[in-house]
C-alpha cells in the first residue's frame, strides 16, 4: 500500500540500468539463429555452475537466437516470429529465468502497476465497505494480466502536489479513480498528463469519457417511487456530498419522482456518506421537519446512523417512518430492521474499471466509452 508521495518515496521505483554482460562466446559448432528460425535440435543446455542466477545470454544460447530476439521474445513478443518466441519461452522455462523487471522497464517503458486512487481521508478508506469492494472488483480484473495494484491514499489537501507529481513521474502504467471530488483537480491533470485512467464514478469533467458509474439518477428515482407507492406523502433525503457526481445525481432522481407525484421536496439534509454525518444530518432533518414518514437516504452506512436517531426519536421503523438506503452493502443486512436500498454494483463497476484500464494501457482502446450500470431495487423491511 502507498499513500501517494510519502509513502511512495519509502518505497522506491528507480529503474536502474540492467549490468552490462561480458560478450558472450558462441560455440563454434552452433551456427547462431535468426528470429523465427526456432531453436535447433543440436543447442547445447548450458552446464548451470553454483547459485548463480540464469542470464540472458544463456536463454539466447539454448534458444538459438540472438540476445536481442530473446529479450524482444521476453518483452512481449514485438517482431518475433512464433516459433522463436515458443524457443525462447521453452528456454526460459528450462534455465528457471527471472527477467530483471529494472531493464525489462527500459526496454517496454512500463512498470508493470496501475495505481487505484482514492482522494479521501485514511479512516474513512480503511473503514467504508464500498472501497473493500472496489479493490475486490479491480483486483478481479487484473488477474489474467502481469499488472499489479498500487494503493494510492491521496488526502485531499495533498491531490494536487504530491498524488499527482507520483502519477505523472512513471511509477505507475494507468490509475483508477474511485470517489472523486468537484475540486480535486484529477480529472483534468490526468487527462492533460495523457496517463490511462478510468474513473469510478462521473467526474465532474463533461467531456471526460473513461469512466464507470450506476445510473444514480435513475437510482434516486427508484428509491422515492417505492417510498411514494407505499403511501408515503412526506418524504425527506439525507443526500451525499454535493461536490460528488453521486450525491448529486442521487438528490437529483429523489426531486424528481417527488415532483412527478406533486410531493414537496424542500426536506433534504446534506450527509458524507459515513455512518456519523448520516446520523447528524438526519437529525437535523427530523429537528426541521417534524412530520416526515419516510426518508431517502443515500448510502447505507448513512442509513445506519440514521436509524440510530429514529430510535433515540420514538419514532419507529417502518411503521413511523420508513427509509430506503443505497448502496445494498453488507451493513444493510445488518441493521434493525434489514435496509430496504438500491444496489450500487460497486464489484461489478470497478472489475469493467479495470478492464477498461487493461485496454487503454495497451492502447487497444483508442476512444473510450462511458459504461453506464443499471441500479435495481432491494426489497427489505425498513420500507
């Protein structure tokens, strides 16, 4: 785990130029081969003397091939004929040959990691279920590839200067993106760097085209239809922050079904999608507003800090007021009662995140397109 530069700089990436190798003396009797000229039957096994780890030049020996066609084979293939690389592959099967990833990052220019970036504080990532399914969707993505996950802590007052001097100075091939606010700048300092990165989550951006999100719009919607068919005439949010494009798209859908069904929608509270500005907001809610009988409120774990205060308030779910969360976490399994809520795909998400991420890294994906999940209701017993 690196948070960003400091612990970044503990860990250190320097390339270091691969040892320079005595030239290597080639049998007589073993003419040396082309690429693509596959290995011959008559290339001797080198004799393995002590500990000494396997090089290059004996790769290229047992596979009949130059040291530049074995290290081109070893790098990815890049104008190597099948035969040759299948030779050059059994040889490193053979000799039990590690490439030295130093040079092999001279040679291919990459490092082999994308970083998963998260601008919130330490607590909130280590404690909020959402970003454990985040590293569970994208480590899923990554493994059928060679790519490792780099964990960025980027704190928020250290985006633009520390975060950002990481991501742009090579450390990492490509960056997902997840919680993403108005004013953290990555958007456009990404975009402009021309490092690969997705975002989970549409950023605020509006021409930025890589990213993977839910439908929140349509989720709010879901939420306020199923609260107004349950007779529900005054209904309440506590909403996300208003500098992310979820707490906003959310309250957005709420309004909308609200003034659809000619409901006011003047009752709202703005929360930060933790279980303690769930239940702050929320009180402040049922202080301003006294005769709600259902809320909205827009992640389960503000949900769960908001259900504390109902039962501190006499007033009893669902019978008194009944509430709708979002996300479709584990904690809505867990409260009392069980989080009716509308399922954020967040594994789902971030593993499409990472494939998109794989693809722009490769550069087969030239012009990406935003992926759009559809957010589904899930019925419990709190509405």
């Amino acid at each position: 785990m690196i948070d960003d530069g400091r612990r970044a700089r503990a860990l250190p990436r320097a390339v270091q130029p691969p040892a320079v190798q005595p030239p290597a003396v080639q049998p007589p009797a073993v003419p040396l081969h082309e690429a693509g000229a596959g290995t011959p039957d008559h290339a001797p096994v080198p004799a393995r003397h002590g500990t000494a780890a396997p090089t290059l030049e004996e790769v290229a020996r047992l596979a009949g091939v130059s040291r530049s066609t074995a290290s081109r084979a070893i790098n990815g293939g890049s104008r190597v004929s099948p035969g040759t690389l299948a030779a050059v592959s059994a040889a490193v099967a053979a000799l039990g040959f590690t490439p030295n990833r130093a040079a092999r990052a001279l040679v291919t220019r990459r490092t082999g990691s994308i970083a998963l970036v998260v601008p919130e504080p330490d607590d909130r990532v280590l404690s909020d279920p959402f970003f454990a399914g985040t590293i569970n969707g994208l480590n899923t993505a990554l493994g059928g590839s060679d790519l490792q996950l780099v964990l960025v802590l980027a704190r928020p007052d250290e985006v633009a200067t520390r975060t950002l001097r990481y991501l742009r100075n090579g450390h990492v091939d490509g960056a997902v993106v997840v919680s993403h606010h108005r004013e953290d700048v990555l958007a456009a300092e990404l975009e402009a760097s021309g490092l690969p990165n997705v975002f989970v989550g549409r950023p605020f951006a509006g021409h930025h085209r890589s990213y993977v999100d839910v439908d929140n719009v349509a989720g709010g919607r879901l939420a306020a239809e199923h609260l107004i068919r349950a007779g529900r005439r005054r209904i309440g949010t506590v909403t996300g922050p208003q500098d992310m494009s979820a707490g906003v798209d959310r309250l957005q859908g709420w309004r909308e079904a609200l003034a659809d069904a000619g409901l006011p929608h003047d009752a709202v509270a703005t929360g930060d999608f933790t279980t303690s500005g769930g239940a702050h907001a929320a009180r402040a809610l049922l202080d301003a507003h006294p005769d709600l009988d259902a809320l909205f409120v827009a992640s389960d774990l503000m949900a769960a800090g908001a259900l504390g205060v109902l039962a501190q308030a006499g007033r009893a779910v669902p019978d008194d007021v009944a509430m709708v969360g979002y996300d479709d976490l584990a904690v809505a399994l867990s409260t009392s009662p069980p989080l009716t809520t509308v399922a954020n795909p967040v594994v789902a998400m971030s593993r499409a995140a990472g494939e998109m991420l794989i693809e722009l890294v490769a550069g087969r994906l030239p012009d990406p397109s935003p992926v759009m999940f559809t957010p589904r209701l899930v019925v419990r017993h709190s509405a």
